[in-house]
C-alpha cells in the first residue's frame, strides 16, 4: 500500500469533513475510510508505525489522501510538520480556513457537545479568562500554518476557504484538482446531502438522556411501541432531557469578539500577507 500523497491538515470547524467528502467522489481520488488518523501525533497514532499508516490507502489511484485536522493544533504537538515532511517530502498539503470568529464559536459548541465543556459554561467568561486559550488558537491562522511553511514549498499549500467551498463548490473543488493535477468536473456528482458539517441546531445531551442511549433502552422502546407513538414521545421528551447549543452562553459578545480581534491581528496579518486571505 502507498503512503498517502494528500494531507488535509485542518483547521477544525473549517470544512475538512465536507471537503474529505467531496474528494472521495472524484474516480482519480482514494481518500482513507477513517477520515482522521491522527498519525503524525505523537501521543495519537504514530506508534502504530508506517506499515499501519500505509494499510488506510489503496493502490491503483492518482491521490491518496486523509484529513486530520489535529494537524494544525500546535497545542497538541508542535513537530507534526515536520514528521510529515521528513517521511512524504513530495506531499500536497490543503489548509482549510474560515471567518477566524465564526470557528471559534463553532468550535466551543463542539466542547459542549462532547462534554469538554458544562452546558452552561458562557464563551464570554473563557474569552475574559484566557484569550490565548486553546480554542482560540486555532483560529490563528499563521502561527498554525508557519511549520509547514518551515518546512514545505508554497506551491505544495493549497489554502481553501470554507465560505467559498459552501458558495461555489464545483469552481472551489475544480481548483483543488488542478493543485492536484487531475480531471476537473463538469458538474457535482452529489447533491446537498452530501453536503457535511451544515448542522447549526447541535444539541448537548444531559446524563440522563446518554445514559437511556448507552444502556439501549430507547433503541429497546423503539421496538415495542408504533413508530409514530415513539416519534411523539420523543418530542416531548427530548427537549426536557437535552439542551439546545443555540443559546446565549455560545454567542461571544462584541466586547470579547473585540479582545479577540485585538489578540490576533499580528498573527491575521502575517496570515494574509503568505494566503491572500483577508480575515483582518
């Protein structure tokens, strides 16, 4: 099996699963089954070795690809960039990107979704606390990015917006298969539904609603009752058992939108100047 000669390196919130999506359609492309393998990350999957890491690709295809947007958390490892050059010199590397305040607020209703973070924890008191937190700095584009650039050639760093991949999609993903130097669509072989990571209504489950999913109690009910009853009852139940994400806690407010403006203009501007894109 190959090593993968495409690497989708983040950034969190900012598309990858949608883009991993589109690429899988393309008949030149083999984009791996488990979408993050987190394999240059020290304390993730590199150990598993390179025999591992070749076994998720497939002969026989022009690209061989894999997105792990944990490959943009410095935070986490700060030497993924290079154990990536040093072992596929000659790979292309695509950096996703957004509005740097809209993946921040994006990225903190993930925090509550998995439980990282209290449901009634408020973005705003994180922002006061600690600007530079980690959530942050994923949203600082250039500091992300610049290992890459230590050890990458531009030309090997396609950067894609997230706003452009949702508003013109065929144009966006006929550009990324020129920087990969295959065919381009005449026209997208999927529809909406394809389209990921569009949810905007998450919803934080309490203890008490994962535990009836995790002991297959609902699935258990499911079985016994009417779909239709079941469907009725769930929609009484679900909103006394869960919380919507779509509150205020999640909103960051102008002040903090402001702090954190302020905090990352060096780092946008340095971003611009090496992209073209304006986030400033």
């Amino acid at each position: 099996m190959p090593l993968p000669n495409l690497i989708i390196i983040g950034a969190m919130k900012c598309g990858t699963t949608s883009l991993h999506q589109y690429l899988s359609h393309h008949s030149d492309v083999f984009m791996s089954e488990t979408k993050e393998l987190d394999f240059f990350i020290e304390s993730r999957n590199f150990k598993k070795g390179v025999e591992w890491y070749k076994q998720q690709f497939s002969d026989g295809f022009l690209v061989n690809g894999e997105a792990s947007q944990n490959y943009t958390k410095r935070e986490i490892d700060d030497q993924v960039a290079k154990r990536i050059f040093d072992m596929i010199p000659d790979a292309k590397l695509i950096y996703m990107v957004r509005d740097p305040i809209a993946r921040i607020q994006s990225h903190f209703k993930d925090l509550k979704t998995y439980g990282y973070v209290e449901p009634n924890r408020d973005i705003n008191d994180v922002v006061n606390e600690d600007p530079k937190f980690s959530m942050f700095m994923t949203s600082y584009y250039y500091y992300q990015i610049k290992p890459y650039l230590d050890h990458f050639s531009r030309d090997q760093i396609l950067f894609v917006q997230l706003e452009s991949l949702n508003k013109s999609t065929l144009e966006v993903m006929n550009g990324v298969f020129r920087f990969l130097g295959i065919s381009e669509w005449k026209s997208l072989p999927f529809g909406g539904d394809d389209k990921l990571n569009a949810s905007s209504s998450k919803t934080v489950e309490r203890p008490m609603m994962k535990s009836l999913r995790d002991s297959g109690t609902i699935e258990a009910v499911k079985k016994l009752i009417p779909l239709g009853l079941f469907r009725g009852l769930r929609d009484i139940i679900h909103p006394l058992v869960s919380t919507s994400l779509e509150m205020k806690t999640n909103q960051l407010s102008p002040d903090s939108i402001k702090i954190l403006k302020e905090t990352m203009q060096d780092d946008l501007e340095k971003f611009k100047e090496v992209s073209g894109i304006n986030y400033c």
